[in-house]
C-alpha cells in the first residue's frame, strides 16, 4: 500500500508539474520566400557585368511574414549558395547579425557554412525580436567571388540559389581580362586577412616605354591613413598582354631608391632610367573598415608625367531586418601622434548642405559616436568642442550618404603641448655642472645637465599638457650637490629657478690648541686661551689670513716670554 500511495503522489506531482510548466517550442524551420536576388559591386550598386576576378557581393531579399506571430527565438531558415562561388571563411564574413532599422537591434544572426569545393549554405537563426511579431522580413548580403574552372568568362552566366527547396536564378554576364593598351602606370587595392590592413599593386612601364630619370611618388592624402613600412616590395618583371606576370625577379629595396616620409602618408620611389624595364610594386597601408580610401600615384620622367588614382574599399558579410540599410555616420575620434588612443568628449555639428538642418554628436569613451538615420545627401562634419588636453580640429569635412551606405570618418586631435623652463643660480663657489630632472605627476619623465656651456638654463620642450583627460603636474629636482643647500622656487608657467648656497661649517675649535707652562706670565696664557681657530670660513683666502695671523700672534707671544725671563734675571 505505501508504494502504490508513493507512486501516486510522483504522478500528481508530474502532472501538476506538467499543467503550470510553461511549454517551449523546439526550434524550427520556417517558411521563407527570396524576393529578389542580385549582384552588386565592391560599392554596393547593383551590377549586370562583373570582372572574373573582382568581390561581389549576392544581395538577397526574403520574406518570413508567413509565419505571421507564429516565429520565435530559435527559428531559422538555411539559403543554399551557387556552387560556382567561393566564399570566405574568416569570421568577419561568415558570422554576422541582421539588424532592425534602428542599427542596433539584433533580428537574427546570420552563419556561412563554405564548401571547400565551393558554394555552401548560410543559415539565418532569429532572436527574441521577433516573438509575438508578424510580418519579419529583411535583407542579407554576402561577399563572395568566381571560380574561375566553373564560368565562363566573356559570357553571360546564371547562378541560383535555394530556400526550402525553393530556386531563385540571377544572369550576369562576366568580364575577362582584356588588351592592355599604351599603359605607363595602373595600381588597385586588395584586401587582406587582417581587415585593417589594406594591400596595394603598382603596375609600371607595361607598355616597355625609354622613360629617364623616372621617380614614383604615392601618398594618400588626408585619409588619416599610413603605409606599413615593413610591407613593400619590388620586383623587375615580365608582363604579357593582358597585365600578368611570366617571371620575377626580386629588386632591393634602398636609401638610395626608397624613401617613405617621416609622417609615412607617402613615399618616393626613384628607378632612374627604365629603357623599357618592367616593375611590379607590392606595398601596404592601414585601413579602417568600411570607408573607401582613395589612393594617388605619380610616375615622372623626362619624357614627361603619368598619373594614376586608385580607390580600396573592404567586403564584408552584413544584413538588416528593413530591407534597406540605415543611412548612418560614424565619427572616430583619434589621438594625432597615436592613432591607437580613442578620445572622448570630442563633440561636432552635423549639418545636411540641402536643409540646413543639423545634429550636434559627442563621442563616447571608445572615442566613436553614431548619427541617427540620415536622409541621403551631403553633410558637413565640424568640430565644435575637442577632447579634453587636445587642440579643436578646424577641419571642416563633407561627406556624402547614399542608401544602403554608412559613413565612416577617422578625425584626429592635436594635443595639447607646453614648455617648462628651468634656471641654476649659485651662492657661493659654483661647481662644474648639475643634473635636474623634469617629473611629471611625480615621475621622472626627463633629466638635463645644466653647466657654463649651456648657461645653466634649459627648456623642456613639446611637453603633454594632459593625461588620459587630467592635467599632467610638472615639477623639477635636482641631484643632491654635496656641501651645498638646495631651494626651488617658481611654478610650470613661469618656470622654475634653483639655487645652491654653500653650506658654512660653524662651531669646530682647533684640534691642537697652544699651550704654556706654569711659569708663563698668566695675562699671557689668558690671551692665548681666548684664541681660538674658527672654521667658519667660506673662502680659500680667509682661512689662510687667519693661520697667518695665528702664527704671528705665537711668535709674539714667545718672544715676549723671552723678554720677561730676560728682566727678571
């Protein structure tokens, strides 16, 4: 009976359980529809043409609205891709989110599984966004390019894709490589694996021209960007028609050849007389994602000057849940002498050119700060208030938003800079030199030595006013000079003065005083008592008068020890 009764109570107690548990969903797939598919370009418009060997981007709307409220977080749905593509597999393209139209909420998040023989599927999984919602549509675009054993180049080519069994098909026609024609000089950016990096190709003398006296420069302008010094290369080349290499030969790279400019925003590339020499200029710079940086390159020569303009902009997977990205700007705020340092506090006006309206944004303690969504058209960026300890940028920069694009702006901040003065002064016999040291919040930063040579007087100079947003206290002091006393005076923006006074010996009685015997006249032995050699001297030539009279006053007095003996016999 008490089994039975046991039994019986477990079951009421699951049942029980059972009816006030919620009930969770599995996870499931769900029914969804491609609205359109297509290829856009490396800008992200819309393209019929596409170079064999360029990124792309497959650009695909679906539509999950018949699912009505029925979705919940977990839910998903898988796209499967061409077989004729290639699609990285670094995680900045195979994961990524889908966001709502206010930029930041997460829909769903989005994960490319590649084919290492090439295609793949990608699978979308929906977050908490979407429960109790209705009509969840959106966007994703993924980066990608051609195999090239599977197209036909010249040709016009259709690729599909699938949901759920269901195709959708797209035609492009694919463009190959063609006649090179008359060309002095080409470049192009190409992304690498490490998405602030960018990796550039310098075409030169294709055409095999007699050009003297050649010089190469490249710089690339106010983007806020520098080349990587380690990330240059050169080689004589042989190119055949259509720009690609048959053989190699590498080139050392030298002070007498190369120079990249202190600010490492351009170099200069001197190859003399080509006489029909080919090259081939492998070079990097820093990059930040996102923007589209703009590259300017200048061949020069005796016969004359060619000049070539190339623009980089990296691919990256993405989504939205809107169908239509926000049209946003991003401000980076950036430290001029270290680009690593983000600014806070650094607060701008934004202004559309066309409606005058404006926004006022403030970066955050990453040093970035993001606009609301923005109608499409041209907008001036002014900063009105800098970062704290920093000089205000008085750059006044336009940009221009288009649908389906975000701005990136990097714009940097002088900081602010001081000099601190310091003066030696002496009371007393000066030494040779001294050793004074600059602290900065009790640290030293600094040390000089002060000496005849340089009056001693100095001045610390290009000095950081501010630390990490507080102002830096700058203080001086002095190695300890022996036998002397030291005082310091002033502040940081009169400068500061130190003085050294001699320091006096007081106190000291001669080590062997004089004495007399007992049959000395007393009035003698008294004087002689009340003579004593002090030591507070403070010059060579004082200590020597005083020995002088010393011994004179001996002398004296023994002479006229000798005259009194002498009267009394």
């Amino acid at each position: 009976m008490r089994v039975k009764y046991l039994v019986s109570m477990i079951l009421s107690f699951l049942v029980t359980l059972g009816l006030i548990a919620p009930v969770y969903a599995a996870p499931k797939q769900v029914d969804t529809n491609v609205t359109k598919f297509s290829f856009l370009n490396k800008d992200k418009v819309e393209a019929n043409k596409i170079y064999h060997s360029d990124d792309f981007y497959l650009d695909i709307d679906w539509d999950a609205s018949s699912s009505g409220t029925d979705l919940q977080e977990g839910d998903y749905f898988d796209i499967t891709l061409p077989d004729q593509m290639e699609f990285p597999d670094d995680s900045a393209h195979t994961d990524f989110k889908i966001y709502a139209a206010d930029g930041t909420t997460v829909i769903a998040n989005a994960h490319v599984n590649p084919n290492e023989s090439g295609g793949g599927t990608v699978r979308v999984t929906f977050t908490d966004y979407v429960n109790d919602k209705y009509d969840v549509k959106g966007n994703i675009f993924l980066v990608s390019h051609f195999i090239q054993e599977k197209i036909k180049i010249g040709e016009e080519n259709t690729f599909s894709i699938s949901v759920n069994g269901e195709v959708s098909s797209k035609t492009v026609s694919i463009i190959g490589p063609s006649q090179i024609e008359h060309e002095v000089l080409a470049k192009w950016g190409r992304k690498d694996s490490n998405p602030e990096v960018a990796n550039w190709r310098m075409r030169i003398n294709h055409s095999k021209e007699d050009l003297p006296n050649t010089v190469i420069t490249d710089n690339l302008g106010d983007s806020g960007e520098m080349f990587i010094e380690e990330g240059f290369t050169l080689d004589e080349v042989v190119y055949d028609s259509e720009g690609g290499v048959i053989s190699s030969t590498p080139v050392d790279l030298t002070e007498d050849n190369f120079k990249l400019a202190e600010d490492k925003k351009s170099f200069t590339l001197t190859l003399g007389n080509l006489n029909g020499k080919q090259y081939l200029l492998k070079y990097q710079s820093t990059y930040t994602p996102g923007t589209t940086l703009r590259n300017d390159a200048l061949l020069t020569s005796d016969e004359g000057k060619y000049d070539y303009h190339a623009t980089f902009r990296s691919t990256s997977a993405g989504g939205t849940g809107s169908g239509s990205l926000a049209n946003k700007i991003k401000i980076i705020k950036v430290d001029a002498e270290n680009k690593e340092t983000k600014l806070e506090g650094a607060e701008f006006t934004l202004k559309n050119e066309e409606t005058g309206k404006t926004y006022t944004l403030t970066t955050d303690k990453d040093g970035e700060v993001t606009s609301d969504k923005l109608v499409s058209g041209k907008y001036t960026i002014e900063e009105t208030k800098a970062p704290t300890g920093y000089i205000k940028n008085g750059e006044k920069v336009t940009v221009e938003v288009k649908d389906g694009e975000a701005v990136v702006k990097t714009i940097t901040n002088e900081p602010l800079k001081t000099n601190i003065k310091v003066v030696k002064k002496w009371v007393g016999e000066k030494k040779d030199s001294v050793t004074v040291k600059l602290l900065a919040n009790g640290e030293v930063k600094d040390e000089i030595t002060l000496n005849n040579e340089n009056e001693w007087t100095h001045l610390f100079e290009n000095l950081r006013e501010y630390k990490n947003g507080k102002k830096i206290s700058y203080s001086v002091e002095e190695v300890e000079v022996e036998g002397y006393s030291t005082k310091i005076t002033g502040n940081e923006k009169d400068g500061f003065e130190i003085t050294n006074t001699k320091k006096q010996v007081t106190g000291i009685e001669e080590e062997n005083p004089i004495t007399v015997t007992e049959n000395e006249t007393p009035s003698i032995v008294n004087e002689i008592e009340k003579t004593k050699v002090s030591k507070n001297v403070v010059e060579t030539g004082d200590q020597t008068r005083v020995l002088m009279i010393l011994i004179l006053f001996i002398v004296s007095a023994g002479l006229l020890v000798f005259v009194l003996r002498k009267i009394k016999k």
